[in-house]
C-alpha cells in the first residue's frame, strides 16, 4: 500500500528567482507593482502608497519606517534586515513571506491576512495584528512584547523562543496554536488560549495569568470566612 503523504502544517517557502535585478527606487506610489527585483539599503522612510503589489522580490536593509502601505499585497517575498518601525500596513496581505531580523516595533498589520510567512529573529514589540488571520505562520526567536492579537484568528501558528510578556489575546481564536518556550508572563486574555498547547516552562506564568482574570486569589488565610 502506498504511503499517504504528510499533512503539511509549516509554512511554504517563498518562490523568490536567483540573481534578481537590482533596481532602484526613489519612492513609492499608488498602485506600484513591483516584480521579480532586488532592492538593497534603500531609504523610503514615511512613504505613502495605497495597495501596493509585491511579487516576488527581496529586500534588504531597506527602511520604510513610518510607512503608511495600506492595502499592500505581498506574495513570494523575502525581507531581510529590513526597519518597518511603526509603518501601518492595515488590510495587507502578506502570502509567503519570510522576514529575518527586521525591526518592527509598533507595526500595525490589523485586519490583515497573513499565509504561509515565517518572523525570524524579529522585534515586533507593540505590534497590532488585531482582528487579522493568520494561517500556517511562525515566530521564530522574536520579541512580541505588549502584542496585541484581540480577535485574532490563527490556525497552524507557532511561537517558539518568542518574548510574548504583556502581549493581548482577547477574543482572539488560538485553538491548535503552539507556544514553545516563550517568555508568557503578564500575558492578557489567556482564557482565548483554549486549545492551545504550551511547553511545560510557560504553565506557571499562564495559570497565574488565568488566575487574575478569573479573579481568584490565592491566600494563606486559613480562619472563617
């Protein structure tokens, strides 16, 4: 009998073409397409450009903080080095994507939509992915401190060696979500981790956690009620 073949659950690599042009770019406009092209040490700080298209591309140390990209659309791109410092990206999308060691403290990417994209070595402290889905995505080494996920939707998401202290999750949907030795105390909204799956190390900040949302308090005060 032939063997099934593996549910795939990570996520899918993104097709980006060896030895894409070097381009140039002065500035960003409404509508751009950009395609099939390398982009290196460009500064496009503050750019303002609605539903941009990225196909394809690799981009490194390229600084676009403070960038209003709303309706940006991403697919088959890799990011590496690259200073998205509190650009707002509402409504993007974002399809196999791989970012590796950029700095996004403060991004803002709610309501979007995020597939097969992988976060390596990142800062994402104060990001807002609120109200966006997620599926088949992961944190790899990042710092999501003060996170806000409220009404988040995430299927086959992993968070492994992740900072997540202060991080929001409320409403969100995390069933089948794995946090892996990330740092969870003062996480907010811990009962939306239901159906989650946690490492051993995270179940003592989580259940104090979940302790103070419950509004139980644990004392040594054993006389009358």
């Amino acid at each position: 009998m032939a063997s099934r073949p593996g549910r795939r659950t990570g996520p899918q690599p993104p097709v980006v073409p060896a030895g894409l042009e070097v381009v140039a770019l002065e500035g960003l406009h409404h509508e751009d397409e950009i395609e099939a092209s390398r982009l290196d040490g460009t500064d496009l700080t503050g750019a303002h450009a609605e539903d941009l298209r990225l196909t394809q591309c690799e981009w490194r140390a390229v600084r676009l903080a403070a960038a209003d990209l709303p309706g940006l659309s991403a697919a088959d791109v890799r990011l590496d080095d690259c200073d998205l410092t509190g650009a707002l990206l509402p409504k993007a999308s974002l399809l196999r994507v791989e970012l590796t060691g950029c700095r996004l403290d403060e991004l803002v990417l709610s309501d979007g939509r995020l597939g097969d994209a992988r976060f390596v070595d990142c800062r994402l402290n104060e990001v807002s992915l609120r109200f966006s889905r997620a599926e088949r995505v992961t944190f790899t080494d990042c710092v999501l401190r003060g996170a806000d996920l409220t009404g988040a939707q995430l299927s086959s998401v992993r968070f492994e060696g992740c900072d997540l202290r202060q991080s929001v999750w409320f409403n969100a949907s995390a069933a089948g979500t794995q946090l892996v030795r990330c740092q969870v105390d003062g996480l907010k909204g811990a009962t939306s981790l239901k159906g989650a799956s946690v490492t051993p190390d995270q179940v003592l900040p989580l259940s104090l956690s979940l302790l103070a949302e419950l509004g139980i308090t644990v004392s040594d005060d054993q006389g009358d009620p």
